[in-house]
C-alpha cells in the first residue's frame, strides 16, 4: 500500500510539474517541496506513507532535474563550439557589427545554459540529500519499531481486548451501513446501484464455479492423457496459473459488487479490501500449492513426492496461506480503526502461530529432498541454497512465535510473513524456471535437428533474467521502498571508478550487446560469402576458405573496436596497456606473436590450402582449418594433428595437392631371372593404360630398374588425375599386375638364402655327445 501511495504520489507531482509551464514555476515547486520534507524532518511527526510519498516526489524531482541538466550541458558544449568558431574578437580595431552582436548574443546564452546547468544539478544535490534524510528517519522508525515491546498475548487481558476490539468494528461497521440506510438520499443511490452490484456477483459466480471448472478441467484432462512428461508438467502448471487467474477475478468481481452498493463508510470500505487482499493471498496460496504438490494426480508434481508428503505439503501450503490472510485483515483494519497494540496482538498471535506451524512443516516436508539434493554426485550452490533456506525457515518458525509470545509482535510479524511471501515469491520464480526449461525440453524431443542444443541455453538465460527480476520484488517484500529501489539502482547505474576510467554495468551491458551484434553480422556475411557469391567466381576452395577467415577476423576486430567506442572505454588508456604488454610480447609472447603472424602469412600466401595433402615432419594428413595460431590436419588414421604456423613458415612441408590435383604413382615389379622382359614392360604398360584414374598424358612409363639380388626389377610410373587415390590406385595396379603376369606364366620369385655352416663336424660331435643317455641332455 505504501508503494502504490508513493507511486501515485510521483505521478501528481510530474503532472503538476508539467502543468507549471514556466521554468521559474517549476524551479519554484521544487523548492517548495523541498522545503516540505526539511519540514518534516524537523518535526519528525510525519507518517511513514507521509515519508515514502515525499520521498517518492524528490525521486521524480531529481530525474526531471537530471534531464534538465544534461539538455544544459549538452547546449552549453553547442554554444561554447559556436563561439570558438567565431573566434577571438581582433586585437587591432573594431569587430563587425553583426559579428559583434553574434558574439555577444552567443555569450549571453552560453551563461544562462551554464547556470541552468549550475541550478538543476544544485537541485539533484538537494533533493538526494534529503532522500537520504527521510529513509534514515525511517529507518530509525522502523528500528524503534523493532524493539518496541508490546503487550504479551499469554495475558488475559489482552484477549478481552481484543475481543472487544472486533466488537467495536462490527459495531462501527454495521453503524455505517445503518447510517447510510436511513438517509433517503444514499438509499436511493443504492437501489440504483443495487442492480450493478448483483450483476457484478453473478459474473463472480460463474467465473468462479462455471468457467473454472471448465477451463482447468480441460487442462487438466489435456495433463493427464499427454503421451510425455514435460507435456503434462507444463499443462499442470498452466491450470494452476488459469485457476488463479480465475479466482482472483471473480474475487475482485465479488467484493466489486459488495463495495459499488455505497453502504459501507470508511472503516467498512477498508474491512472490505483487507478482506479482499486476504482472500487473494489464500487463493495464491492454493494456487502454489496444486502446481507444486498437486494431491490428486502425481504425473502432474514437478518434484519427486509420494502421496503423504503431497497431501501434507498441500494442507501446510494453504495453512500459510490462510496464516498470511489473517495477518493481512488484522494488520489493514487495525490501522483503519486505530487499534490499540494490545486489542491486535492476540489475534496476530495466532496467525504466527499458525503461520510458524506450517512453515515449520513443510521444511520437514522438504527435507528428504533437500538432503537428496546436497549429497546427490553433482554438488551446486543451488543445492546448497535449498540446505540455507530450509535451515531458515525453522529457525524463523520456532523464533518468530517466541517473539510474540514474549511481546514483540511487530519483530515477530516482520521475520515470518516476509519469509512465507519470499518463499511463495522464490516458488513462483522456480514454477516459470521450470515451465520455461520443460518448454525447451518437449520442443527438443520433437524437433531431432542439428545445433538445436543450443536452445537449452534459453532456460540459462531465463534463469538469469528470472534471478535479476526477483532481487527488487523480494527488496519489497522485506521492507524496501520504490525510492530505495530507484537510489539503489542509480549506484548500481553509477558503477565505480578505476583511476580515471568509470566503469558500470551499463558499459558492459552495452559493449557485450554491440559486440554480440558485431559477430553476428560478421558470421553472416561469411556465411554469404562461402555459400552464395565465392562459388559464383570460380575461386578455389582454399582461396575462397582464406579469404572468409580473413574476413572474419576483420569483422571481430571490427567489432570489438566498436564495441569498446559504445561502452564509452577511452582507447587512449589502452594505448598505455598495450606499450607496458609490448615488453612480455618481446619476451615470453614471442612464440604466440610468431605463430599469429605465420597465421597471417598462410592466409595470405595460400602456400597451404583447406583440402591440400600434406606431410609435416613425417605426418600425413588433409588440412582442415587455418587459423591465425596453429593448423588443423586431419591424418588419415582420423586423428587432429595440431601443428603451429611457425614450423609450417620455417620448415619443409610437402604438399602433394598444391596447385593441383595431379599426382604420380610408383609400382615396384620383380620378375624371376629368365623372364622375357619386353613382355613385362607390355604387361606393365597394359594394365596402367586400362586403369580410368591413369592419364593418358603423360603417359604412363614402365622401367628396367636393374637387376636384384633375386629377381628383375621393374617399376610403373603413372600420373593420377587425382593424387588422393594413390593408395586405392596402387592396390588397383598391383591386382591387374599380379593377375596378367601369372596369365602369362610369368614367374614373381620369393627370397631364397643358403646357409654354410664352417664348423659342421664340431656340431655334430656335439650333437652326439648331448643325446647318449637318450634323454638329450649333457653328459
């Protein structure tokens, strides 16, 4: 309530600024507010939606004045550029009369634009100071607050208070309503309004028991008969939200219909939105509960639960619910009908007590989970934070209806119902986490293509923006303004300085943004030149590969350049950075500098292709990549051979594919001594010209090599249109070889040796002498 005050607070005094018209009146009217919260603060009596709605004006005073202060500047820089390019006025004689008039009109304006500036940024100076003045003061209530101690609810007295207290308010109320009956006037206007109000029931009614029931049974029905679990979860999980959302509109029709009759007066109108608040609550509370344990039908739970712990976490789920509706109606109708602290205190008395109960409970409910969760293989700090948060909640529910009991009800409200509401808040951001990852996952069971894992980045993003968005809501929850909100994200904005380099989120927001774009655009222009314009121009495949790499280390660069320009980093500043690193490139980045400009050169030169065969230092291989440092090689056993571009630059390599494709086999041939070997160059030559690889030009050449140790030696030499078959080729020649010699009776001789032993007649002696006993051993 106090945010909404501030908020429609904020709004009034922007229009009321708007409406001022004059700059004069508008400076006027934030002195005056200024001078209203210095007022408070003097007295110290204002109330605390009092504070928060000031507080709330000086956030918009200071955001207009902002502006106002940069439109200065930015007209002051105009002016001053103006007037230097009018120059000095002469030294010597008189200046032009137009060129004097200009002069001076140009300084009169260049004053009034640098105390415009000098005035708007007095008054952020201001309006900050005493935003920092009023949340200390509220702070030091709140504080106060804290440490009151009230009346203990053991006592009887205060039971009989209390008890008197509700009487009072019903009495009060059905005063008001009997006030208005009996004016003729307001009597009249409610059988006016009487139709209204009815029509207003009856939509609740049906909303709440006709289209509800419809619309989540249909979900519902959808959930149970989906073919896939991420199916079901998800329909689960939408009837909930339905179910809520159906609720709270009937809700709100219903007490619409109750408040548009106009009998009830002020405490009656506040009883009934108390009332309206705390019925929401339950219903969000009943809304949580089935997504999440879902009694009736376990294909829906999201978590691993039997049916006890489902049926007790759905009774203490809307045990808190119905914990934080009662606070919630004895909180907003005692500050309607000023309780006194002890006519409340019981009755808040029993909502911590119920609220601690169940709080209690379900982290008793949660704890084989949770324990599931910690000593699970994979320990992560979500894990651990599930272990710190039910830790907390039995601390707060065994400490919170001890603070009451002894009589700081306001300390023991303040530590369970913001832990019940950051719970339900952090259950609320898991269930969308949790639709968004099941969303994922179902699309990727139906959709088998290629890259699409890279959609399960999209929970991780979620996760991430769902984290960022639950920080302020669970601020607000704990007590935090919308003013400290907006003072909190203005020093984060702010960010924090290095020397005289400034850096804040913003700036790198902004510099991973354009460099994202940057590399983006790149990749596609790379993508365009490989797959649509290079093929067009008959450039060859290691040409067109170059010259895409080239063009997509251009753009990173590129990029970069401009990403760091966007985020507004000084490159001056980088040009120190980069002389201090030039003495290490010298020395221990040497390797690293000579690889990248070996990179550059291959790219350049093109003396290696993507596709080339190649052999380094005794390894084959087909080039995959170039890349500014190493080279990628794939050999032919499939394995990565990584070898820097330095020794590519500095040492011999082999290319066979260089330039072209055409390569030579050789095919050694023996021949057994005797042979007719005109016959064997014919039969080589034969089998060569009948081989569809072998050109014809050159032609291909058979060879008496000479005459060896145990055959003739032949060898075919014949060009390939293609070198990468050498292997298959050879195996083709040395088939066809073997099968028309053997046709020719043609004899392929094997190794043959003599062996002379000199000693042969002490070897047999010896040979004698070892088998005389028969058994073949030494005598």
């Amino acid at each position: 309530m106090r945010t909404l005050f501030a908020a429609l607070a904020a709004l009034l005094f922007l229009f009321a600024g708007a409406a001022a018209q004059t700059p004069e009146a508008t400076w006027s009217l934030w002195d005056l507010e200024a001078e209203r919260a210095e007022a408070a603060l003097a007295r110290g009596a204002a109330s605390s939606d009092a504070l928060e709605q000031s507080r709330a004006r000086l956030l918009a005073q200071i955001d207009a004045a902002r502006i106002i202060a940069a439109d200065a500047a930015e007209e002051t820089r105009r002016l001053q550029a103006e007037l230097d390019a009018l120059g000095p006025p002469p030294e010597v004689g008189e200046e032009a009369a137009d060129a004097a008039a200009l002069r001076a009109d140009l300084t009169q304006a260049l004053a009034q634009a640098r105390a415009r500036e000098g005035r708007a940024e007095r008054v952020v100076t201001r309006a900050e100071n005493l935003r920092t003045r009023l949340a200390g003061l509220d702070q030091e209530r709140f504080l106060s607050r804290i440490e009151t101690l009230g009346p203990s609810p053991a006592l009887p007295e205060t039971w009989a208070s209390s008890f008197a207290f509700i009487g009072a308010t019903l009495n009060r109320i059905d005063g008001e309503v009997a006030a208005e009956l009996n004016s003729p006037s307001m009597r009249k206007m409610a059988m006016q309004r009487l139709p209204l109000a009815l029509v207003a029931v009856v939509a609740a009614l049906f909303i709440a028991f006709g289209v509800r029931l419809f619309a989540v049974g249909a979900l519902l029905r959808r959930a149970q008969t989906a073919d896939r679990r991420q199916r079901r979860l998800i329909f689960g999980v939408g009837a909930a939200a339905l179910r809520l959302t159906m609720l709270a509109a009937a809700s709100a029709l219903l007490f619409y219909g109750l408040s548009s009759t106009g009998l009830f007066g002020a405490l009656g109108e506040a009883t009934l939105t108390a009332l309206a608040r705390a019925v929401l609550t339950i219903i969000i509370a009943y809304a949580i509960a089935a997504s999440l344990f879902s009694p009736k039908a376990a294909g829906l739970r999201p978590y691993d639960l039997d049916d006890g712990a489902a049926r007790r976490g759905f009774a203490m789920a809307m045990l808190l619910g119905v914990s934080a509706a009662l606070h919630v109606l004895v909180e907003q109708v005692g500050v309607a009908a000023k309780a006194p602290p002890a006519a409340t205190a019981p009755i808040s008395f029993v909502s911590i007590v119920l609220g601690g109960f169940a709080l209690f409970q379900t982290a008793q409910i949660a704890r084989p989970f949770v324990n599931r969760a910690v000593d699970g293989p994979d320990i992560a700090i979500g894990a651990q934070m599930l272990r710190f948060l039910r830790r907390t909640c039995v601390v707060v529910a065994v400490l919170a209806p001890l603070l009451a009991l002894i009589g700081y009800d306001f300390a023991a409200r303040y530590i369970l119902f913001p832990t019940i509401y950051s719970l339900a808040a952090l259950l609320v951001v898991a269930m969308v986490y949790f639709v968004i990852r099941e969303a994922v996952e179902n699309y990727l069971a139906d959709q088998k293509k290629e890259g699409e894992d890279r959609l399960r980045l999209i929970p991780i993003l979620a996760g991430f923006l769902l984290f960022c968005a639950s920080v302020p809501m669970l601020a607000l929850i704990w007590g935090a303004s919308w003013a400290d909100i907006s003072l909190a994200y203005d020093r984060l904005v702010a960010g924090f300085r290095i020397g005289d380099v400034a850096l804040s989120p913003m700036d790198f927001v902004t510099f991973a943004l354009v460099f994202v774009i940057g590399y983006t655009l790149t990749r596609a222009a790379q993508r365009l030149l490989k797959n649509s314009v290079l093929p067009k121009t008959g450039m060859s495949v290691g040409g067109a590969d170059a010259l895409t790499s080239g063009i997509g280390y251009v753009g990173i660069f590129i990029a970069a350049i401009a990403a760091i320009t966007a985020a507004g980093l000084d490159l001056s500043n980088l040009a120190i950075v980069a002389g201090a690193l030039s003495v290490g490139i010298g020395f221990g980045l040497q390797n690293i500098v000579n690889n990248f400009v070996s990179g550059v050169i291959l790219l350049v030169e093109r003396p290696i292709n993507v596709g080339d065969w190649i052999e380094v230092g005794g390894v084959h291989g087909t080039v995959k990549k170039v890349n500014v440092r190493s080279t990628e090689i794939e050999t032919f056993d499939r394995a990565s051979y990584i070898i820097p571009n330095s020794d590519l630059i500095s040492g011999a390599v082999t290319n066979y594919t260089h330039g072209n494709t055409v390569g030579r086999a050789i095919v050694p041939v023996g021949v057994a001594y005797g042979t007719d070997t005109r016959l064997v160059q014919r039969i080589l030559l034969e089998a060569a010209s009948e081989h569809p690889m072998v050109l014809t030009s050159p032609a291909p050449a058979a060879y008496f090599q000479g005459f060896g140790a145990d055959s003739l030696d032949f060898e075919l030499r014949a060009y390939l249109r293609d070198v990468n078959w050498v292997l298959s080729v050879k195996s083709d020649l040395n088939f066809a070889i073997e099968e028309k010699l053997r046709a020719a009776d043609v004899e392929i001789p094997f190794a043959q040796r003599d062996i002379n032993i000199r000693n042969i007649g002490e070897v047999g002696r010896a040979i004698r002498r070892g088998g005389g006993d028969g058994t073949g051993a030494e005598t």
